[in-house]
C-alpha cells in the first residue's frame, strides 16, 4: 500500500493503542511517536513503559518521550520531519501554539465525547455518572483551548445499563480509531469541512481524584446505580462502614419505602445488602473489602457481618 500523509503520532495511555495500531494497518507513514516518559507503577515501583510505547516498538516506530513539549529542541525535531499531520489521543502533554502551526493540514485530536459536549480529562466517566443515554467519539482539529477546536467527524454510540466506564472506554477506543481512518480518507478525498463548536452548548468533564468515589447515600438510587458504574474501575466508588472501606463495583436500584436514614443498612434475605438511600434503595451485587478481592456479596457476606441497622457512611 503506497503511504499517505506524513504523521507524527502522540499518546500515551492504552486508549491511544488502537489509533496507533490502525495507522500502521492502512499503511500510513507514523515518521514519529511521542509518548510520555516511562513510569514507576506498581507496589514494586518498577519503571514501565506506558502502553503507546509498547505497542510502537512492536511497530518498528521511531520513538521520543520527552518530558515537556515547550523545549527548542522539541520543536526543531518536529520542524525537520515536516509533518502533515499530528495526530493527538489521550497524550498528557499541552501542545504550545508554535507546535500546533508545524503540521501542514493541523493538528487532529481524537476526543471520547459528542463535543462541545464533556470537555475536559474525564469525559467517559462523567457521561456514565451522569446517566447519559448515549457518548462517542469525536476527531478535531487542535487549538489552544482545551477540546475546543473545530469538529471534523463524529460517531455515536449507546451506553447500556450495564456500561461501566471501562466497557465504554474500550467500545471508545474501536471507535475513535476507526473514525481516525474515516477522517483520514475524508483529507484524502477533499471532503471534510471542518465545523466550529457551538460554545454555548459545552459542558466541563473535569479530572477526577479518588475523593470523587465517595457515595453519597442521600442521593436516589437511581442516580448510584450510574455513579458507581461511571466509578469503575478507576477511582472506584466507595463508603465506610465504621472505620473500614468497602469499594462497590455493582449494584442496582430496588423500590423501597422507608423511614430510614440514607446509608442505612435493611433488613433482607441473608444473602443481600441492600442499602436505604435518599429515594428507594440500592442492592449491593459485587463488593471489595479493604483487605481482600472483588466477590460477589453473597460470598463477601459470608466472612463480613454487616447487620441490619448498620448505618453506612
């Protein structure tokens, strides 16, 4: 396959691995990929490459992880391979505006939102958590604001009621790539039209921290059951029962009329935890405790004695 488009590749984390990959399988010139520097992870605190770099030494890729993108000599590398295009997913790095003028289409970044829709670090968790009925993927061109520029392409896809963020992100992943190509051949074909974002219609996706997991039993249920699906894996939502954390991976709403307090442990079958909130209540289904793995709650309960009156918090 002849090559098409000189590209300069930059992404870091394990979303940014099917781009790459789909790149390389239609045959397009990758001349460069950045990627951030290898990381100590780990109770080892073992220096590791991060997943982009994995996948492109198996590619043959030539490869820089620099530590900052705002040095001359950044920037003189660039220069010198006269690239036609970046492509930008999930990288870590501010772009500054003189490296964003180098390529000479633009700059393309693939965003896990329907922009102006969920700007920001965490756009798939914050569309779960906020019980959205559907999210995508959108290709841009990069300007100085943050997922700001114009839009290029875009696909949808549905989040299911089953969807955590980890099967949205990976459904994302597939589709971003895939939707990368179709830009791609959009530039070949002279048919893309970029489209300004529509500022007023933009919402915020702000990093989170692992404070963010706390849950908060006086909201309704029906507004848990997609926080702790938008929670997992990472940071994961939480509650304490007395001094002890519990994580919760899975649960789901249950009618409940009662009296008492959100947070509230209620009597029910020996093997369930169902939990009071500020509207119905939530059955735990899958549960961590602080010292141990991921079960089932009819297996935790089974070590872990959480009576009925216990108030979670």
């Amino acid at each position: 396959m002849d090559k098409k488009f000189k590209i300069i590749f930059m992404g870091t984390p394990d979303f940014a691995v099917p781009a790459l990959e789909a790149l390389h399988q239609n045959g397009y010139d990758v001349a460069l990929v950045i990627t951030q520097p290898d990381r100590p992870k780990g109770r080892g605190r073992k220096l590791l490459p991060p997943p982009v770099k994995e996948t492109a030494v198996k590619l043959g890729y030539d490869i820089i992880q620099p530590e900052t993108m705002k040095g001359d000599e950044i920037a003189g590398h660039i220069r010198e391979l006269r690239p036609d295009l970046f492509v930008v997913v999930a990288f870590g790095h501010i772009l500054p505006r003189r490296l964003l003028d180098l390529p000479r289409i633009g700059p393309i970044n693939i965003h896990a939102s329907l922009l102006p829709k969920y700007r920001g670090s965490a756009p798939i968790q914050r569309a779960v958590i906020n019980g959205e009925k559907e999210s995508g993927v959108t290709t841009m061109f990069m300007d100085e604001g943050m997922d700001t520029g114009d839009i290029l392409l875009s696909e949808k896809t549905e989040i299911t009621a089953d969807d955590t963020s980890a099967s949205l992100h990976d459904r994302l992943a597939i589709l971003g790539a895939n939707l990368l190509i179709k830009t791609l051949k959009g530039f070949e074909a002279g048919n893309i039209v970029p489209v300004p974002q529509n500022h007023d219609q933009a919402t915020g996706a702000p990093l989170l921290n692992k404070k963010d997991g706390h849950i908060d039993w006086k909201k309704p249920a029906k507004m848990l059951d997609p926080f702790i699906r938008g929670m997992t894996p990472w940071p994961g939502a939480f509650t304490f029962h007395g001094d002890k954390r519990l994580k919760i991976f899975k649960a789901v709403p249950v009618p409940l009329d009662t009296d008492d307090p959100p947070g509230t442990v209620i009597r029910s079958f020996p093997d369930e935890l169902r939990v009071a909130t500020g509207k119905d209540a939530l059955s735990v289904l899958e549960i961590q405790g602080a010292s141990g793995k991921r079960l089932s709650i009819r297996d935790f309960l089974r070590g872990y004695d959480i009576p009925p009156g216990t108030v979670l918090c």
